[in-house]
C-alpha cells in the first residue's frame, strides 16, 4: 500500500516531539507533556494515549478517535470498525489494553515475518521516543483517512531508437572477472602483444545473458558491448531548466548528426511514479 499524505503528517507531528519529557520525571506532567493531554483533558496522568490522539490530530485526521485510554482506545476502534489486521503508518498500536496497556504510532516495517516493527510513542521512559517493538499480538486501529489511497502521480520519459545501429558484442565470459580484464584490453591493449586499445571506458555497456551450455542447463554469462547505441538513456524530469522531451530532441539531433544515413526515432511513454 502506498503511502499517503495523512499517514507522512501525522508521524512528522509525532516526531516534532521527540525528546519531550516529563518534568519533574515519573510526574506525567511538565510543560511538553501537559501540551499533549489538554486533547483529552487527562493533566498529569498516563499520557501515551493522549499523544496518539493529539497526534492525530495535529496531522490532519478529520475523523479520529480522542481518549486518554488503551481500552477505550481498542472499544472505539471496534465500535467504528477500525481495528484492522495489520497496520498502516500511523496506526495506533495498542498492547494490553487496559489499566497497564499502551500505545504508540506505528511507522513501518523492521522485519514483517518477527513483527517487529518501528513505532514512536509517548510515556515510554518518561519521554516521547522511538522504538523498535514487536507488534504481535497487539491491537491496530486504523482512522479511515490513513487507508485512502493517494492520487496517482505519472511522469513523461523520452528517449530515442536508433534501428540501424549494430553494437558490437564482445564474448561471453563466466566470470565478472575474466569479463573485467576483457574490458581493460579493450580499452588499454596489451603493449606487450601489441593489442591496441580503444581508450574510452564510456564506450563499454556491461550486461549478463543466460544461455545453455553445452549439457543443456541455463548458465548465466557476462559480456560487454560497444559501439553505437540502438536506444538512448531515458531522460526524465527537469536539468538546467530543459524539461526531458527538449533534451531527448537536442540530444537526438547531436547523435543523428554522427550517424549518418540513420533515422533516429523519438520516443515516450507515461510512467505512474506512486
């Protein structure tokens, strides 16, 4: 699922108060602290609900659910259809709901097959902290707005083809490092031998192929090309104020100009980038 604008606001508010902390400690108070429960009204008591709430508040959630908490927190949830089986960035995740519950955000994905995952929540050691926590077992209730999908958002890439072009393909090696040292004699020779080489590294395009060996099985093999281009590289987004299309038909026009007797192609398509 991707994530949307909603779920990035409400852990950016959480993350605004990293480091708060209570003052005196073990009070469930002081100045940051008290900022946090004015949502629920629940001064100076356990506040890691409170912070989820405020939260969610402060990233934009329209439709939430404010409570100072754990059970009340997971009751709501269930009442409104929000505990959900996994949870998004910006679930509030809810371990033993009750007088020795707790909650925080949940923010992404450690390592999904342990459950353990990156949350950020408050009242832990007196502070507003980030963790890594083991999430299984616990409560995920997820506001609606967190689950909408963002708008679609599409790029143009362009580049060209050049149908006459015949690269040159130089062995198939078994080795990166036998295709490495093919690589260096080409473009440095061998005095010794009196192999001359090329000099221009940025003439070599590596690539691996799979072919059958002489038994039949698929084997990977490492080569390298040189020589003309059949497609140019995709130029994409803006450079010193040139947009891609008027870079592709600069850049076309300069190679056109090396090749002659070759039509070069212009080409495009549309990319979704979310």
């Amino acid at each position: 699922m991707a994530i949307n604008a909603k779920q990035e606001a409400v852990i950016a508010a959480a993350r605004r108060d990293l480091g708060c902390s209570e003052d005196p400690p073990r009070s469930n108070g002081g100045r940051c602290v008290l900022a946090l429960q004015g949502i629920t009204g629940a001064l100076w008591q356990a506040w890691c609900a409170s912070a989820v709430s405020t939260w969610w508040q402060r990233g934009g959630l329209e439709n939430r659910i404010v409570t100072a908490g754990t059970a009340a927190l997971v009751e709501e949830g269930r009442r409104r259809g929000w505990l959900t089986r996994e949870p998004v960035m910006g679930s509030a995740v809810v371990w033993r709901p009750g007088p020795s519950g707790h909650t925080e955000l949940f923010i992404d994905w450690i390592d999904k097959s342990r459950g353990l995952a990156r949350t950020i929540g408050g009242n832990t050691g007196d502070m507003v902290r980030e963790h890594a926590r083991d999430v299984r077992g616990a409560y995920f209730v997820t506001p609606p707005e967190l689950l909408e999908q963002p708008k679609p958002v599409y790029e143009n890439r362009y580049w060209w083809e050049d149908p006459k072009a015949e690269p040159v393909r130089h062995g198939l090696y078994a080795t990166l490092a036998s295709r490495e040292n093919a690589i260096d004699l080409w473009v440095d020779g061998n005095p010794r031998t009196g192999l001359k080489g090329h000099g221009n590294r940025g003439h070599v395009r590596r690539g691996k192929l799979t072919v059958r060996d002489a038994k039949g099985r698929l084997v990977p093999r490492f080569t390298f090309w040189t020589g003309q281009r059949k497609i140019s590289p995709e130029f994409r987004g803006v450079v010193r104020g040139m947009g891609p299309k008027a870079r592709r038909d600069a850049n076309m026009r300069k190679v056109a100009a090396q090749r002659p007797g070759h039509t070069l192609r212009p080409r495009s398509k549309r990319v979704r980038v979310n």
